[in-house]
C-alpha cells in the first residue's frame, strides 16, 4: 500500500498543474487511515498541494453526468423519476443526485479490480501508471460508516436517540434508492457495491459554493481537525484545488484540513469518526406545547405577543419555537434562553425588568451591555422547566449513557444570563415607554 500512496503523488505531480509538494507524503497512520505527514520542514504559507482539472474531472458529478447522457440515457430517466417523486430530493441537498450520478459512473468505468493488492503492484511497476485506475484501485474495500451498520451496533446509540434516528434513516434511504434504480437483483450494479460508492463519496468527496462535486486523488488523504492552524484549501476555476499550511511544520507532523464545522452527528454518519468535546454539537429537545406560542388568556400576553412580534420581525403573527436548543457545552442557546424567559413571566415579573431597563439608561457601547437582573422566581421557573424537559427526554431509554454524559441536567444554572440591557433599552426607547419590551432581535434564529 505504501507504494501506491508514493506512485498515487506520481501520478498526480504528472498532471497539468498538478503539485505534490515533496515535502509531504502519505502515510498509513494507525487509527487513522492514511493521513499527510511532513518529511521535512515546510514554511508557514507553503502551498503544499495542487489538483489541476485533469486531476479531479475524471471523478466528478459534471463529467459523469455527461457520460451518462451519451452511454446511460436510461439510468438517467430512472433518476429523474426518483428525484421528481420526492420534494425534500429536489429541494434538499445536491449531494444524493450527485452522489447517484457519481457513484454509477465510478461502478461501471472504473470497477475495483478482483484483487486490488496484485493489480496495484503491477500498476507500481509501470513507468507511467493510469492515475484513474491507480487511484480507484488505492481506495478502501469498505468504509466503516453507519450506512453498514446493523440492528446490534445501532443499540450502542440507545442512548443518543436523535443520532441513532438519523442513522437508521440514512441506511434505509440509500436501500430504497437502489431498488428504484437497480430493482432486487441487478448483477450489473450489485447493492454492496453501490453501497461502497455512496459511503465513498460520503467520506471523501469534496463539494462547497462554486466548487464541482468530485473526488480528489491525494487530497482526501489529508485528515480533518478543527485546531484553528489547518491547512487552507480552496478552489480557482483556473489552479483547481490547493492547500497552503497557516503555520510551520517539522518533520514526522501530520498535516490537517477542515472538513467543515460539523457536529459528531454529521461527521460519523458522513465521514465515521467523533470529536471529543465538539463544539458544534446540539441537542434539540421538544419545547412544552403552552411554551410554544403565547397564549391569549396570559395576563401578560399582550406585552408577550409584542416582544415577540418585535424580536421576530413578523407582521401577522408570532411563529412558534418548537424546540429547545441546547448547545456541546449544556448551554441553552440565547434564542431559547429569552423565549423561556419571556414566556414563562408575570406581569409584575416583566415589568420589574423593564424599570430596571429605564433607570439603567442606554448602554455605552458592546463592551459595557449589562445583564439585567431577573426576578428570583422567574430564575426559578426556567430552570425548574428546563429540569424537566432534561428528565422528560432521560426517561425515554434504560441506558444510563445520557445520564452519565449529558451536561444539560448539571449546568440548568450554568447557561442562565438574564435579559440583555441592550435589548431591553432598544425595545423600550423605541416604544417610549419604560412598561413594555425590548427588541431583542436574536431571539429567533
């Protein structure tokens, strides 16, 4: 295998535009796959790869769509019946048509060899071996994605029931998909190997705002960190694809790009691994329906409704918020956070806040915004409500896993910052009266 990551880099500094610094190689990292490590110093701002359209053309969605219009014609109809029987696939995500597309194409132009190991070796010792072939034939047999997973390994997310449900709904998607494509028992384009296209794809694929949909020879062996000093990659129509390092490197250090900023939900089912304490995980949990709008017989609800109206920018009338957002850290985010506050408040309680408010006057600047000090019992309410949204949801599994990890039941005192001087003041100066409400305009997300 090491010998054809070494023939791969090749085969990639051979294409028009194409650069493998020689700084890099690819490596077997245990843990971890292949993985790009420095063999020597490299400079801070050191452009480190680069993919020509020769590199990455032969593998993308545009090329194979265009092939599949001459060879497939029929594939396609089959495609777009499927695409036009489903509105969350004309409107969601361009990668599943892509990926489909993409993936058949890979199937039948370029099939992995019965025996990948002998076929590399013989591709090793080519002068000039095929980058495409080389390539495909370098790819892992399997990829270890939830997309394979059965009922057995599925229960380890018992405890994380939103994950194990998007898992589960990935894995029967993509199930469906090939039977509308392919039917039951199509030798052509068997079920394991299109499932071995799609997670491929999954897990290696690149794509993003005016950048093609393909796979990248070399560069998907660049792991992913989310440290702040990665490597920068981007597109030009022109140079293609580049990596440039943000800061130095000795040798033996392994290289990292970011894949995006994903939470672990995203990133095991797409690409099969977690990142400790990530910070872009969340947890929604369901908001108690009388707390999802406000409600016409509340004393308060007029004052309510405005603050509402007024945060949202709505006209007609105050959309509800379903949900409770609770961010990697326990935290309630601040949307959810005012919406508690606000609709679980008396009169007298709203009314205090707002005096506050007026005898605080506007505040200096961003750097000296006061938090508002709550009434005690309102305090009290929020927290006792999100302590029982928290224990709600605990309650739905026998695994302790939630209990033990889940940091929303421990911080309900933690995530609590009171009304925001500014938007009170902004609220209250606008209406001109020191009795009613702030605008605070992110409330909403």
């Amino acid at each position: 295998m090491e010998v054809a990551l070494k023939r791969v880099a090749d085969a990639v500094r051979r294409t028009r535009g194409g650069v493998v610094s020689i700084a890099i190689e690819a490596r077997l990292i245990p843990g971890m796959g292949v993985g790009i490590v420095a063999r020597e110093h490299i400079p801070k701002d050191t452009l480190v790869f680069q993919a020509g359209q020769d590199v990455w053309y032969p593998f993308s969605a545009e090329h194979a769509l265009e092939t599949a219009q001459q060879k497939a014609p029929g594939f396609l109809n089959q495609l777009n019946q499927l695409l036009a029987s489903s509105r969350a696939l004309r409107e969601g995500s361009a990668f599943v048509p892509s990926a489909l597309v993409l993936g058949v194409h890979m199937l039948v132009n370029f099939p992995h060899a019965e025996d990948p190991e002998t076929t590399l070796m013989a591709m090793a010792s080519m002068d000039t071996p095929p980058l495409d072939e080389l390539y495909v034939n370098a790819l892992p047999r399997y990829v270890d994605l939830p997309l394979y997973w059965n009922d057995k390994q599925f229960e380890e997310l018992q405890g994380c029931e939103e994950a194990r449900r998007a898992m589960q709904h990935g894995a029967r998607f993509y199930s469906q998909v090939y039977k509308h494509l392919f039917g039951t028992n199509n030798q052509f384009v068997n079920q394991e190997a299109f499932f071995w296209a799609i997670s491929t794809l999954m897990s290696r694929a690149t794509s993003g705002q005016n950048q093609p949909f393909a796979l990248i020879p070399f560069f998907d062996w660049f792991n992913h960190a989310d440290n702040g000093d990665e490597c920068v990659q981007d597109f030009d129509a022109q140079k293609g694809f580049t990596i440039h390092t943000v800061r130095s490197y000795e040798p033996g250090e392994q290289l990292f790009i970011n894949c995006g900023n994903h939470g672990n939900v995203r990133l095991l089912r797409n690409y099969g691994f977690t990142v400790p304490n990530n910070p872009y995980d969340i947890v929604n949990l369901p908001m108690p329906a009388p707390l999802q709008q406000p409600n016409e017989t509340d004393p308060a609800f007029s004052q309510k409704r405005d603050l509402l109206l007024s945060a949202t920018g709505s006209q007609a009338a105050v959309p509800a918020l379903n949900s409770l957002r609770f961010q990697h850290d326990g935290s309630l985010t601040q949307n959810a956070e005012h919406w508690l506050e606000i609709m679980l408040a008396t009169p007298d309680e709203l009314n205090e806040v707002f005096r506050q408010a007026a005898s605080q006057g506007p505040p200096k600047d961003a750097s000296t915004v006061s938090s508002l000090r709550l009434p005690s019992s309102l305090t009290h309410k929020v927290r006792s409500e999100v302590g029982n949204v928290v224990a709600s949801r605990l309650k739905q599994h026998t695994s302790t896993f939630e209990r033990t990890t889940c940091s929303c039941v421990q911080t309900t005192s933690k995530w609590h910052r009171g009304f925001d001087h500014a938007f009170i003041f902004e609220w209250v100066k606008s209406r001109r009266c020191c009795v009613q409400h702030p605008n605070t305009r992110d409330l909403i997300e």
